[in-house]
C-alpha cells in the first residue's frame, strides 16, 4: 500500500515533518499493533519450544532439571 504524504520542509528546504492523511497514519498504527502481536506471539512460542526441548533433554538425563527455587527465580 502507497501512502500520499507530504513534506514540511524548513527555510532552507531540508524536510523536516510528514503529513499524511489521517486514514493512512490510522492504517499505520493498525499495522503497528498487528506487528506487536505478531512479535509477542512469536516469543511466546519460541519460549514454549524451548521448554519443551528442555524437558526433552531432562528426560533423556542429558540435562539436571532446575530446583523449584530457580524455576521461580526466572519470573
């Protein structure tokens, strides 16, 4: 998607601000906030898989699990 903007320039013509319609900086902040989910939601399921791989190799016996005193210490 294009947006229409223009600039606002200073004396001496260096551009200095952006003026966009508001439908378009709405459609921005829109995106913006899909982003952030997107992003949250990325780390959360990272963070889940990590865990499970960690299970996994405690299970194995190729890791020691984590007392109950860490596992709160990590929140």
């Amino acid at each position: 998607m294009s947006f229409h903007m223009q600039y606002l320039t200073d004396q001496k013509g260096n551009k200095n601000a952006v003026l966009l319609a508001l439908k378009d900086w709405e459609k921005i902040q829109r995106d913006l906030k899909d982003y952030e989910k997107l992003k949250d939601k990325r780390t959360f399921f990272k963070g889940l898989t990590d865990s499970f791989n960690e299970v996994e190799l405690i299970l194995q016996g190729k890791k020691k699990p984590n007392s109950f005193d860490d596992l709160l210490n990590e929140l």
